[in-house]
C-alpha cells in the first residue's frame, strides 16, 4: 500500500533537515516554462518530445494508477515508471535534488500541497477543465491540484464480527478487537481519531472526544496495537479497522480474489466522519515538465476521474461515472454525514500533539 503515512508534524522538519544546503543553485522549470500560457495540444506535442514521466507516490495498487498510467502512455506516447514514498518524502526529494531533478511528478495528502508550494518545488499548471475544479481543491494558480479524496470508513470482517457495525457506537459495544494503525506516525489514523472526536462533539481543534473513544477501547482490552498491515486484516487477526474507503473497498475486492470465502463489510460511521483528498505536485526543477502536465491533464479528465473511480477513490470533479463504475462504490447515502476539514490551521496544530497525547491517554491504559 502506498506509504501515505507521516503526520503533518513531521513535514517542516523533515523537508528543512533533508534540503538544508542540498538544492541547486540553477534555474527551475518554473523560471523558465510557462505551462498556464499553452494550449494542451502544444504541451502535447512537447510531450512526446520528452519521452518519459517519472512519478513519486503514484503506484499502480492506490486508486488505480495503473490504468491511469497506461492510458497517459497510449494517449500520449510516454514511457512511465514510480517510486513510492510518503507525502514528506517526495517534497524532500525535490528539494534536495533540484536541479539534478529525476522525478517530474508526484501525489501528496492534502495538507501537503501548499506546504510543497511553500518550498519553491511546484509548477504551475491549470488543467483545461480548471473551471470545473472545486475551488477548495486547487491552488489559485495551479501549483497543486486536488483529483480524489476519500472518507474514514470501517472495514468489517463478517467471519469474526456477528453483526458489522455501522457507527462508532457499535464498535464500542462490540466484543472484537479493533485496529487503527499508528496515531503518531499514520496519517489516515489521526484522521480517525478526528472522525470519533467529531461524532462525539468535537473538532479539528479538540480531539479530546476521540482520545477518549479510543480510551474506553483500550480499557476494554481491544485496541490492537500490532502492526497495521492489509496482511492482518486479512488473516483475521482483527474484526474491524479504520481505513480510508477507497482502501477498504480495495482490500475487499482483494480479499474475495484471493479467497471466494472472504466475507467483509465497508460503510461510513453514521455520527460522522471526515474526507481528505491527494493532489499533483509537478517537480519545480523537472526536465520533462510537459510530460508531467499532460499527466495531470489527463488525471484531471473525465477519463482519468472515472479511473480514480475505478480504484474506489471519488474523483474530485463532479463527472458521471458509467453504471459499472458507480455500482462498485458505496452509495452516497453513506456520506450524509461525512465532511472536508473545516479549520485546517487548526488541525495542522492538533496533529502536532496528536502522537503524545495518544501515547499518554489512549495507548497506556491498553489490556
């Protein structure tokens, strides 16, 4: 699975300590290519003159990157290959190499592209259907750009669990051990504190009601503390896990395909639950920025929404997805009660004591 799994905590730091002193000195493809000034037929034909995109965070396994990249390479007769690291990780990476760029493109959290924007490593680039792109989900000027989001949902498996539950409630009346991954490294962890914090009242600014859900798990000796693997959801080593829904509804299929007798259950929590999404950054210092923008041009299409689709995840531009597509995702009944980050500054501070204040309010009172 993609490593999508370092808190905001760790970005500043980790970019600062990784680029101190190592970015080059020359001149970026932001200084001296104007994609926002091109008709996507030019950027296309440039395109195939560089021959090649190479991508960070964008695996074939997460949210069907695999079609995604194939259908860039038959559309526009580039080369593709990826190497997969955290949001962190990749800003770092076109940091440090700069000038001696060999990656064009890559896919960080959320919160991560104005942190990228904020480190001089984005080029813009405003799609052709840039107008059709939530306000919320782009920078003004293109520097990222949101394509998918997911939401928190529960995974279920219906072998080990008698009755998959629906909220938060029926978790904590269960008899089934729980797991949520590692709350002070795991991005799609601490969003599941956030989620139980606001099913029970509060926000990205108190996440006390969610210490205080997962508390009374720990307390009542089912908060699983192994590692958070697909793997162990699997096997059956927990009953329930918290999981972005696209991962879920990945591992489910999985699951079946790897055994006609695997029997699991994805819904949202009815009380709450928050969304997230991941965005394009192209590489400030890339030597082949026209194949990184068509890559991004086509992930914005309808074509490429409706294969992020594909792979679970909600495609961020309202596209109509064929009937076969629609019919694998969960109904948007479920979302009734799932919502964006409304403060994100606020979060952006919360998730910096999130990992202590899980240590020392949840984890140690675990049976």
């Amino acid at each position: 699975m993609k490593k999508k799994i370092i808190s905001v905590l760790l970005v500043s730091a980790m970019v600062a300590s990784l680029a101190a002193g190592c970015g080059s000195s020359k001149a970026s493809a932001q200084e001296t290519v104007d994609l926002n000034s091109m008709t996507v037929d030019e950027i296309a034909a440039k395109a195939k003159e560089d021959g090649s995109v190479e991508s960070v965070g964008m695996p074939d396994t997460w949210a069907n990157w695999g079609e995604t990249w194939q259908e860039i390479t038959d559309t526009y007769g580039i080369s593709h290959t990826d190497t997969d690291m955290s949001s962190a990780e990749e800003i770092s990476l076109f940091k440090t190499e700069g000038a001696d760029a060999t990656k064009d493109i890559g896919d960080v959290g959320q919160a991560f592209g104005p942190v990228a924007e904020e480190e001089g490593v984005t080029l813009k680039y405003k799609t052709s259907n840039w107008d059709t792109i939530p306000d919320w989900a782009k920078d003004d000027d293109g520097d990222w750009i949101i394509g998918y989001y997911g939401t928190m949902s529960i995974i279920t498996n219906n072998k080990i669990v008698d009755k998959a539950p629906t909220s938060f409630d029926d978790i904590l009346n269960g008899d089934y051990m729980v797991a949520v991954g590692d709350v002070a490294s795991a991005t799609q962890a601490q969003y599941a504190v956030l989620a139980a914090a606001i099913a029970y009242g509060g926000d990205e600014s108190d996440i006390q009601p969610g210490l205080d859900y997962f508390k009374k798990l720990a307390e009542q000796g089912r908060l699983d503390l192994g590692e958070f693997t697909q793997a162990r959801i699997e096997k059956g080593e927990v009953g329930v896990a918290f999981l972005w829904d696209y991962n879920a509804l990945g591992y489910r299929e999985q699951f079946a395909a790897n055994n006609a007798d695997a029997d699991f259950n994805v819904c949202i929590p009815s009380e709450a639950s928050i969304q997230s999404g991941y965005c394009t950054i192209i590489n400030a210092y890339t030597k082949r920025p026209y194949a990184a923008a068509v890559a991004r041009e086509y992930i914005l299409s309808d074509e490429g929404q409706i294969n992020l689709a594909k792979g679970y995840a909600k495609p961020v531009r309202d596209v109509e997805l064929p009937e076969d597509v629609a019919s694998k995702l969960l109904d948007d009944s479920q979302y009734t009660n799932a919502r964006m980050v409304e403060d994100q500054e606020a979060w952006d501070a919360t998730a910096k004591t999130i990992g202590a204040l899980w240590q020392e309010q949840v984890v140690a009172y675990a049976k």
